[in-house]
C-alpha cells in the first residue's frame, strides 16, 4: 500500500512538473535582423582561448544587449559579473550582425578583417557579422552584486573601435538602436510611456523553453507591459519596468536584450532584460531612469579615450 501511494504521489507530481513547463515556455519566433539591427551578443571568454590577442577561440554567448552607438553597447550590470566581481574588458567582446548564437572560427577570423577587405573590394557586409573587444566596462554604482532585488542592473560596454559599418547604409543589419527619453518622452508626462498594456517586443538568445539549449538563432517574443498593480513583485517601479506573463518572459542568456516599444511608429528600448521569477512576470531595468547616467558615461569616457 505505501508503495502504490508513493508511486501514484510520483506520477501526480510529475503530470503536474510537465504541465507546469509547458506553461513556463517562452515562446516566440526567430527574429529578423533588419528588424533588429541593434542587437548584440555579449561574449565571455578566457585570455589563454584566443590567438595573437585578436582572435578569440574559447568564446561562448553569455548575454544579451544593444548598440546604442558606433561605439557604446548597453548590457546588464549582472552580464559583466563573475565571481562577484566587474570581468575585466579583454575578457569580453561583442558580436554584431548576426542572428546565430555561435559561429565556427573561420567565420570570425572573417568577421574580424572584413573591415580591411572592404576596400579591396571583396568583403560584403550584408555576409559578415563583426567580434569587437571591449575596452572599457562601467557599472552603475549603484548595482550590488549580491542584491536580489537587481535594483540598477545597467552597464555600459566601450568598444576599443568603432563598428565599421556604422553608420553605413551598406550594412542595414547593423545600426543604433534608439534609447527612451532621447527624444524628450518623459516618464511622467500626461501621456506615460510605455502604458499599461502596451504590446512591446524583446529579443535575445535565451531559452524558448525550459528544457534543453538555447537556440541557434535569436528569437523575438511579444511582451505586453505590466501594470504596477498587477505585477505584485518586490521591485522599484521608477527604475524597473513589469512585462511579460507567467507564460512568456525572458531566460537565462537573454539577460541585458532590449525591451522595445513604439511610440508613433519609431522603436524605444524602454527596458534591459535583468530578472526573471517563476510564475511571474518579467522584470527590466528601466532605461528612461538612467538615460542621464547612460549620456554622463559616455561623454566622460569619450574624453578620456
């Protein structure tokens, strides 16, 4: 008898695990890039995995992010974390231009002298995606690490160059994308941006359900923002943004990936993918709140370079 009940409490829990990861799926289709020229592949590696420095052999996607000009990348601040401390800037770079995950070595040794072959008349941009070092990573001070709450999850990757098809009508995958506030859309005004309700998109390479490996190829899922009565979580709504449902949100790897929004037509990145709870929505850093901050860095950083 305590057999037959042990067994039968098993069954039950997993019908009820399995019916619980099919809810828990993401979703979502494989995105188009000239839809979504600005993102970004945040890559990690090890600096005894690259060759002559330039190179890059052991490199892995670890997250998500934005151009957000020829030479800035917006990313969480957890995206460039390890073991509780800022990554040091030779071990990232970015890759731009591409929808797939990974590429085979040969195809980034391509991607690297592209910009030379260029002027010899032999490279394509629309064929080549580009691996751009970093050379500067700032944090905003206010992150913690540790802090559960992911309250001022934003980080700013400077390149080492800039991206050679910027802003070059050549490469139409390949362009900023535009941040919320640049355009004067302030967060309290009459008309708030984004509402409650408001159908916005994210993209990244993260998980399309809860079993298995990320997908080869970047996918886009449809993200309704929350309000902040229904979203019911422990998060700062001046500074982070509610979206998705128990059903759709972001993964792991998707972390950093733009959340974007229309207003008349023009695409905003409102959000940075920063976390994600079981049965619940998904949570942003807001971008509008640091819009200031993102302009301070870059203007202090430019000086210094």
């Amino acid at each position: 008898m305590n057999i037959l009940s042990v067994s039968l409490a098993i069954l039950i829990l997993s019908t009820i695990t399995s019916s619980y990861r099919v809810r828990r799926a993401i979703g979502g289709k494989e995105l188009d890039l000239t839809e979504w020229p600005w993102l970004a592949s945040v890559k990690v590696f090890e600096p005894t995995y690259y060759v002559l420095k330039f190179i890059p052999i052991g490199v892995w996607h670890h997250c998500s992010a934005t151009l957000i000009s020829k030479q800035w990348v917006l990313t969480a601040a957890e995206c460039v974390e390890r073991d509780g401390e800022i990554m040091k800037a030779n071990h990232i770079h970015i890759r731009l231009g591409d929808g797939q995950r990974e590429k085979s070595f040969m195809e980034r040794l391509k991607g690297k002298f592209c910009k030379y072959a260029k002027s010899l008349g032999i490279c394509n941009y629309e064929d080549v995606e580009y691996y751009l070092h970093v050379k500067r990573v700032i944090v905003h001070e206010g992150y913690q690490f540790k802090n559960v709450k992911r309250e001022h999850n934003v980080a700013l990757l400077y390149l080492e160059d800039n991206v050679p098809a910027f802003p070059d009508d050549s490469a139409p995958h390949i362009s900023r994308v535009h941040l919320h506030n640049e355009d004067n859309i302030l967060l309290n005004s009459d008309e708030q941006f984004p509402s409650s309700n408001d159908k916005c998109k994210f993209g990244g390479w993260g998980r399309i359900n809860e079993e298995g490996k990320p997908p080869i190829n970047a996918h886009q899922v449809d993200m309704p923002i929350i309000s902040e009565e229904i979203c019911n979580m422990n998060v700062d709504h001046e500074i982070q943004i509610c979206a998705g449902s128990e059903s759709v949100g972001i993964r792991q790897y998707d972390l950093g990936g733009p959340l974007i929004c229309r207003k008349d037509g023009k695409p905003y990145q409102v959000g940075i993918g920063s976390d994600w709870r079981k049965g619940k929505a998904s949570i942003f850093t807001r971008v509008s709140a640091y819009y200031d901050w993102i302009k301070e860095n870059i203007i202090e950083h430019e000086g210094l370079a």
